[in-house]
C-alpha cells in the first residue's frame, strides 16, 4: 500500500448551474458539473502537488460514472470507490440570480452516497495517509454514513493519521438538534478544525473569532475563515489574523472553503508555519472565487506560487 498525503470521502453530486441569470423555473439551458466538499479538496490538494485518496458510494448509472471519470482524471486515487445498483447518484442544481444571490436545490435523499457504512472503509487505506479530511456533510446524510465517519476516525487515531474537520453545516440535510452535539463530537475528536465565522458561532455559541477558537481548546489547530477578511488561527499560545486577498470580481463563491481547506492542508504538507500555511490557504481561496464552478478555479501549484508572489498577467497570453 502506497502511502498517501491525505484520504478522504463524502457524496459528490452531478452538478446543473443554469447559464442565465434567472430564476430556475426560467432557465432552459444547464451546464454540467461536479460539486462534492471532499472530492473538491482532493483535487484541490492533486493539483498541488499532493497524494490524495478520494472514495465514495455511486449509483452505477452514468452520472456516478461521470463523478468517477472525472476525479480519476485529475489523478486522484479513487481505487477504493463503490458502485451500487440499490440507489441512484445524487445531483443538485444551481440558481445564479447574481454572484450574491445563489441558490441550491439539493435531489439527494436515499441517494447512493447515503447508503456508505463502517463496513465500506478500508482500514489499511486510511491508515497509509498523513491526514484524514473530513466534513459535517458526510454524517449528515444517513445514521450509517454517520456511523461509517466516526470509525473513521477511530482507524486515524489508531494510526496516528491527524484529523481535519470543516463543519461545512449543512441545515437542509438535517435539524439543529441532530447536528449539533454530533458536529461538536467530531470537532473534539479532530486535530484541525476549519470552521466558517458563522459556523463558529453557532457551534461554539460565541461571537468572536478569538472566543470561538478558545472553546475548541489550545490544544488544536483552529482556523476559522473570515471571507474576504482572510482568517484567524490559534493553537497553543500562537495565534493572530492573515489577511485576505482582494478579489477583483466573484464569479462564484461556492467551493471557496473548500479551496482554503486544500490550501491550508498543502501548507501544513509542505511543513510551512501555520499563517504561511493559512496565507496559502487565503490565496486558493480566493483564486476559487474568480472562475464558476466548484472545482473549475483550483489552481495548480505554479498559478498558486505565481499569485502568492503577486505575478498578475495581461488578460491575453500568447
């Protein structure tokens, strides 16, 4: 077994974003993509220059053979994907009124992806890797994907593989009442928590950044991302605020936290101290937010570098 940078799993969904700015009942024509907070970060992380596991459950239908296809090509390792005939891949659509004013219109109950439990995780897998990424997405679909999370987690500790948690809080799959205490059992269980303000807030029951971070406990990297403000880190006694990147224009928001995740994560990969690895984070980020699509704007390694370096190009290159 070849030792992997970073493994993780969650549902990845076929993706319609409707290509006019109108209400969806409106729209006519859609273009066709992917949109998964795990698989996003795996790419992210490929394309960087990392090794990275990504699995799942799939409809063996043509859209779970799409997702599949199409991760693969990035070079991600997808060897350890399951196909099922019991339940379709989910899919979901996207409403662009205005870069501020997205909705999301999620077809992904009793889907595929709901369907992964303990027994599909393969123990050697994730113990062959340096981090273990995980979202509030994945426990939110089934009790057995939550059931299937927490093994994991026990098989990373087991194997002294660190944890990373984004909340990614997702209240249309579940109530408040279900996702709390879960989402706070994972935050405890984790070596690095990356969690939205607003997500921080609701979890922690706090306001500011420094508050928030405090309650999950010195002992743990926290980051917490403050949009285009950047983010605020703390673990141990070190702790401070790295600033954003301006943006000239957003295009699409969604799957920027994604972004800043794989970012981070490479930073801490790449031994860099925790605001080079947050900065780097900051820049994937929002490097995301110029391009549609969740996984369309990851850059790879030398984009990165050349925008960390403040490298702006003419707007036609020959």
């Amino acid at each position: 077994m070849k030792t992997l940078d970073v493994v993780t799993f969650g549902e990845t969904m076929v993706l319609f974003t409707s290509e006019a700015m109108t209400p969806i009942e409106y729209s006519h024509n859609f273009s066709k993509q992917i949109g998964g907070a795990e698989s996003n970060v795996a790419i992210g992380l490929q394309r960087l220059g990392h090794s990275v596991g990504w699995f799942s459950k799939l409809g063996n239908d043509p859209f779970g053979r799409y997702i599949h296809k199409l991760i693969r090509g990035e070079g991600v390792d997808t060897s350890r994907c399951i196909y099922t005939d019991e339940a379709p891949t989910g899919i979901f659509f996207k409403e662009n009124r205005s870069p501020t004013n997205i909705k999301v219109y999620y077809y992904r109950q009793h889907s595929a992806a709901s369907l992964l439990s303990p027994g599909d995780l393969d123990e050697e897998y994730i113990a062959c890797a340096k981090f273990l990424h995980l979202t509030g997405i994945t426990p939110a679909l089934s009790p057995s994907c939550r059931e299937a999370v927490f093994k994991a987690i026990d098989i990373a500790k087991l194997h002294k593989v660190k944890v990373v948690f984004d909340p990614n809080i997702r209240l249309k799959l579940w109530t408040v009442e279900e996702a709390r205490p879960v989402l706070l059992e994972m935050a405890a269980e984790a070596d690095v928590i990356l969690p939205g303000l607003d997500e921080g807030k609701w979890l922690a029951g706090r306001n500011t950044p420094e508050e928030i971070a405090s309650f999950f406990g010195n002992e743990k990297l926290v980051i917490i991302k403050l949009g285009e403000q950047g983010a605020y880190y703390r673990f141990g006694n070190e702790h401070g605020y790295v600033k954003g990147f301006a943006v000239p224009q957003v295009v699409d928001p969604v799957g920027a936290g994604d972004g800043f995740a794989a970012g981070v994560i490479s930073g801490l990969l790449r031994n860099e101290s925790i605001p080079e690895a947050v900065r780097r984070g900051n820049a994937v980020g929002a490097i995301v937010v110029g391009t549609n699509g969740d996984v369309e704007g990851l850059p790879n390694k030398e984009e990165l570098e050349e925008f960390l370096q403040g490298v702006r190009h003419a707007d036609v290159r020959r």
